[in-house]
C-alpha cells in the first residue's frame, strides 16, 4: 500500500469531541487505523472493500452516525462543520468573510455551496449560522460563566441588543427570560429548521 494515499470517510452527525471518540473506538474495534479525525471527517490508511464499507456504515448507524458517499451530502456536511467551528472558535475576529472561508475550505465555489445548501437543507447558510449562534448563546447562558455583553463580543456581535433582538426572534425569549427558566430548550443539531 501506497503510504501517502489515506482513504477518506465523511460521517454525519458528529457533532463534538465525544463524537469523535466514539468513531475512533469504533474503528479502532475493525482494526483500521486512523491517520487524520475531525468534526465529519475521517482519514484511515487502510482502503476498504464494498463489504467493509457497508459493515462500517451498520456499525455506525447502531451509534448513530452516517457514513456518507453522496458528494452533495458530502459538501453540506463539510459546511455544518466549519460554521459550528467558526462558531465556536472565531475568538472575535471580525475579519472573518464565511462565504470566502467556506469557499475556501469546501473548494467550490460560494454560489454553487450556498444554492445546494439551500435547495437540501431548506435554508440559507446564514440562517443557519444564524440558528447554531442562537444554539451557542443558549448553551453558554445555561453554564453561566460569561456575561450577555461577553457572550455577545465572543460571538461578534455588534451589540449585546442586537443579539438580544436576534435571539428574541428565534426563541420567542428574551436571553434573561431564558437564564431565569434554565430549561434545556437547546435542539439536536439535526432538528434545527428554523
């Protein structure tokens, strides 16, 4: 075997590092080696046959996971990926263009990436960015460690209102009204259609 050629693997659903654990383990039990692992994406050096595939894509689905081959899905998965990566480590740097980025890490062009994620998933890549914000917010209200002007600088936005104003508009509650309540309104992921 060819040791610069790694057989790449996209894999819906992983989400967090727990995800990314549990795809390794799972793995490493077939005995294939992991050369590169991240959110959605794995890299191993073995090459597997159409039976070794389709035992891998059943071992996932029992977790919970979705071995991907279709190349659209592919792309979609990629881009849910870096959003909730910039989102979650973007570290207030306005800078930051998405349709450049995204462009850049998918390799296509923004159009075509914003058209297909549009025409599968039923929204715009920024209503969805906007949605994993929101679902960021909410989950850094409930641990409690920051303020609603540092969630808002973290997150860049322009003002703690205009977050407010935003988060308001896609929960229904204002983000004090939330922090008071501390229910776990937060969504999976794969739910979030507004």
């Amino acid at each position: 075997m060819n040791n610069n050629l790694y057989m790449k693997l996209a894999i819906k659903n992983m989400v967090c590092n727990r995800c990314i654990m549990v795809v390794e383990n799972e793995l490493a039990k077939l005995n294939l080696h992991v050369k590169h692992i991240s959110l959605g994406q794995v890299e191993i050096e073995e090459e597997l046959t159409k039976a070794e595939t389709r035992q891998l894509a059943s071992n996932f689905s029992a977790l919970g996971f979705e071995l991907i081959d279709d190349k659209r899905t592919v792309i979609i998965e990629q881009v849910k990926h870096l959003v909730l990566d910039l989102i979650r480590n973007q570290d207030n740097d306005t800078n930051l263009n998405l349709s450049e980025i995204i462009s850049k890490e998918v390799h296509h062009d923004y159009n075509y990436i914003s058209n297909l994620f549009s025409d599968v998933e039923g929204m715009t890549i920024e209503k969805y960015v906007i949605g994993q914000k929101i679902e960021y917010v909410k989950e850094l209200l409930v641990y409690d460690e920051l303020t609603l002007s540092e969630i808002a600088y973290k997150l860049n936005y322009s003002s703690v209102a205009y977050l407010s104003n935003q988060f308001k508009k896609v929960t229904g509650l204002t983000p004090s009204h939330f922090k008071q309540i501390k229910e776990n309104k937060r969504k999976p992921l794969d739910k979030i259609n507004d």
